[in-house]
C-alpha cells in the first residue's frame, strides 16, 4: 500500500531544495534588545516589540498578579463563561485610549480580520483591498461571499477607478467595504488613509485599517494611524489592530462604535467559537496601555533612533526604499545576497532576517529592520558600524 502522508516529506524536501523553507533561530530568554539566539549574543534588530513591552518591569508585574488573582486559563469562550471582569476592563480601557466609543479584543489579530471581515461583507456586497494587504486580510476576504476587487498599492485614484469600474458594472451593491493595511510590514510605508477615507466616502463604502504595524507608533502618543491622519469614526468605521507587536504581548482588537462592537462579537466566528485570552495576557494588555498613556518617551526614543539609522543607512549608500516609519528595509536585489548579509550580520551581532522570493519579487530581496524603543543610543551606533562593515565587505557600498 502506498503511504498516504508520503506528500508530506516529498514537499518539505523540495522547499529545503528551493531553499524557500523556513530555519528557525531560537530565541534563548525574552525579547530583550541584546538577546541569545542559537548560543550567540545579539542585537534585536527585526522583532515586532517596538516599544520593549515584552520584557517591561510593569507587564511582567501585572500578568504575574493575575495569574495569582485569576488562574491562568479562563475557562470557556467569552460568550460562554470565558468573559472576566478583566476583558471588560481591557476593552473599556482600550476605547478610552483610541478615543472611540467601544472596543473588542480577539485572541489575534489573524482572528479578528478572519473572523470579522467575511461577517462584514457577503452576497451582493463588494470588498476592496489593497493589492499588497496582510494574509490575515486576504484571508478573510476569501471567506466572504462577496466580490473582490483589488486596487494598486497604496493608489486612493486607482481606488477611486475600481470603484466607478465597480459600480458601473453592477449598479446596485449592498455594501461596499474598502480595506488597507496603515503601514505596509515590508516596506514600511504608510497608506493615504485620508485620501482613501475620501475616495470610500464618495461612494458610500465602509473603511475598515489594519494598524497592526501603526500602533504604538503613528501619531500623538503612539494611538495609531486614524489619530495620526486626525480622522474621525465616521471616515474610518473599524480600526482593527493587534496587541502582539508595540504592544508587546498578543491578541487582536478593534474599535469604532458601540454597534459594530455588537454586531462584531455576536456575528465573529473565531471569537465565538475559540477559547479567550488567558488572564496574565489580559492583564499585561491592560499594563501595555497605561505605560502607553504614562510613558511617552517609549514613542519619541522609537523615532529619535529611527530617524538616527535611517540617515546613517542612506549616507552610508544603502538603498532602503519609501518607509516612513521605524521598519526600514535594506534592498540588496537577489535573495541569496540578502542571505548573506544577513549571516555575516548575524556574526558581526546584529540579527536581522532577509526578506526574500516569495515573500517579495525575486530581484526586492532585502534585509528587513525594526527599530525598538529599549535600544541605547550606543546599540545603535553599534547596529550602524556593522552594517558599514558587512556592506564593504560584500561589495554593496
Ligand atoms: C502581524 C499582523 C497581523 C496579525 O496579527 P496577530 O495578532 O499577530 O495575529 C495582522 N495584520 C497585519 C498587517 C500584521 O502585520
């Protein structure tokens, strides 16, 4: 009899081949700007955890009072008997620091757009998306009934043509819902919300952004992209962000109004049907947004250090592309250069992956940096002198 699993090792075999499977470094202790990976002692310099939150003093407190207060499991779904007093404060909390009228927290961001986006749109309902959307977007877009359209990257006039194209063909769509990432993870550049605000006002369109990458680092205090554009909650109906990057810890949420809160929790099939954050997770949530709201200099060092890097890369010759924000590419073309950059960095104590073919076109190959806010100064012009140091050598400079 043939083995019926024998696909299994045949396909990871030709992903190891192509050299497109993925070799995991393995993080020996907290995601602390130096850190131990694989026996070696490194900078962090790709981590998502913007602000240090991960490892900071009052998180680690308040997640270790409530595993003594609450357990560490909370024991159902939320709609069940997995709701504590805790989500509800983390949820009051939360629209209180968006400054919006109510807020739902997921288990993750890839629930949240999962689960609420098919929800959102269905038959006779259209769904417009940027062409360079998160996988958790494109994801819940293919669980809705509802056409697609697609529009060209960060382009609110092409938005503005596949809407008119849209409508032209079909006169008479229910709902039309428009959605974009608020800062694009790879490149690191910021969507138009405004313009895209607009263009969706015109024809009636729901706006719904993920700031997954923008919180914790666009605008006053670091509350994300709608307040960073200064748009209200009538122009941009569902801010949809994650608390597993500046936030340092996980879970998804979103805010708006009080009836799409409602709606969101009573139709989300992965927040109905899956078990609820863990006390400890709430409660360092709930520590992340007071430190948020009590600790500005996180935000200002975030920028100051990346405006730092961003200079010194560019004096230096490196080409790092449109970002305007603390993710800064280093484009070097072929995957297999990006590799070694990579490599020696790691060796010269630096660790900063590549990105490279399928992840973005075959000659975009680059290295992907992440500015944090608990580096010192001298860590980065640590950072800076190896990158220096690697460039010459491989002949990139
Ligand atoms: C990371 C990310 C997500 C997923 O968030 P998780 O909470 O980690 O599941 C969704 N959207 C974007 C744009 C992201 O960068």
């Amino acid at each position: 009899m043939r083995d019926p699993t024998s696909f299994l090792a045949q396909e990871y075999g030709d992903l190891v081949r192509q050299e497109l499977d993925w070799k995991l470094r393995i993080l020996e202790g907290p995601s602390a700007p130096w850190c131990q990976i694989d026996g070696h002692r490194v900078l962090m310099f790709c981590s998502n955890n913007y602000l240090g939150l991960s490892n900071h003093p009052r998180l680690k407190a308040a997640a270790t009072e409530a595993v003594a207060t609450h357990g560490v499991g909370s024991g159902s779904v939320r709609p069940i008997a997995g709701t504590m007093d805790l989500h509800a404060e983390l949820e009051r909390r939360l629209a209180k620091f968006k400054h919006a009228e109510a807020s739902l927290v997921y288990q993750s961001g890839f629930a949240t757009n999962s689960g609420l986006i098919p929800q959102l749109a269905g038959d006779g309902d259209l769904i417009v998306s940027d062409e360079l959307n998160h996988g958790s977007i494109i994801d819940g877009v293919r669980l809705s009934r509802a056409e697609r359209a697609v529009y060209r990257h960060a382009d609110a006039d092409d938005l503005a043509k596949v809407l008119q194209t849209a409508e032209a063909h079909t006169p008479s769509y229910r709902r039309i819902l428009v959605i974009t990432d608020g800062v694009f993870s790879m490149d690191g550049d910021v969507a138009p919300l405004d313009r895209i605000a607009a263009v969706a006002g015109d024809h009636g369109a729901m706006v719904y952004v993920d700031d997954a990458h923008g919180e914790g680092v666009l605008g006053p205090g670091g509350r994300g992209i709608v307040s960073h554009f200064g748009l209200t909650r009538d122009q941009v109906h569902v801010e949809m962000g994650t608390f597993s990057k500046a936030f340092g810890v996980v879970g998804g949420h979103i805010s708006g109004s009080r009836a799409l809160v409602d709606f969101a929790y009573n139709r989300s099939r992965t927040w109905l049907l899956s078990g609820s954050h863990p006390p400890p997770t709430v409660a360092a949530c709930i520590a992340a947004v007071d430190v948020l709201e009590q600790e500005p200099a996180h935000v200002e060092r975030l920028w100051e250090h990346t405006r730092r890097f961003k200079k010194a890369m560019a004096d230096l010759g490196f080409r790092t592309g449109k970002s305007t924000t603390p993710i800064t590419p280093i484009l070097v073309g072929e995957s297999a250069r990006a590799k070694q950059l990579s490599q020696r960095l790691f060796e010269l104590g630096v660790f900063a992956l590549p990105i490279v073919f399928p992840m973005v076109a075959k000659d975009q190959a680059r290295i992907r940096t992440i500015m944090n806010a608990a580096l010192t100064p001298d860590d980065v012009t640590f950072a800076i002198a190896a990158f220096e140091k690697a460039g010459r050598e491989l002949g990139l400079l």
